[in-house]
C-alpha cells in the first residue's frame, strides 16, 4: 500500500482537503493553488500540517510582542523546549479547526 492511500484511509478524504483549505486560505485566493496541489501530492500527516500552522501562528505572536521577526529557528526551539509541543499533543484531534486547536493549546500552557 502506497504511503498516501495509508493517509487517505486514516483520515477522511474530504477532512484532508477541508485542513488543506484552512491551511491555504490566506495564500490561495485564486482558483487554482499551487500549494494547496503540492500539500495533496505529499499527503503529510494532519498532525504535522496542524502543528506548522500553530507554530506558523506561534511565531508571528512572538515575534509582534518581541518587535522583531524571531525566526523559524527561534520560534521552533521555544515550541520544543518551553513546552509548546507537548501541549499540542495534549491538545491535538484531528477534527479540531487550527484556530482550535491553537487555542487550546494556548490554554494548555497557561495552566
């Protein structure tokens, strides 16, 4: 069995697309989507697709409250070693929205 059948059999079909829709929204206004197209073709796992996209948003607040671009290295060492990622997994459905499951998370590391 080929690795993107594996995907499309653990996760609905119309689910994935509905993630790669969320994913995209703010990059593809046009009919056609280069990235969303690439992201299909790859079939990368939800899980790491959603915790991009928090990281992704993660990043951007940091570095608004900070008044510099942190960077993706910088923003992915304080994910992994501040405990962001442990409180995604906590968090982490697969039928949750991103904006959810970012919010929860937040929530997760406020406790």
């Amino acid at each position: 069995m080929r690795y993107e059948e594996s995907v499309m059999r653990k996760h609905s079909k119309k689910r994935y697309i509905e993630l790669l829709d969320e994913l995209t929204d703010e990059n593809c206004k046009c009919k056609y989507c280069f990235l969303k197209k690439f992201l299909e073709s790859l079939h990368p796992e939800p899980r790491v697709l959603v915790q991009l996209k928090c990281l992704e948003k993660f990043k951007w607040e940091k570095s608004e409250a900070e008044g510099r671009d942190i960077g993706w290295n910088e923003a992915g060492l304080i994910w992994a070693t501040e405990g962001w990622a442990v409180a995604f997994n906590a968090v982490f459905h697969e039928y949750l929205s991103i904006v959810q499951v970012y919010r929860l998370t937040k929530e997760e590391m406020a406790k």
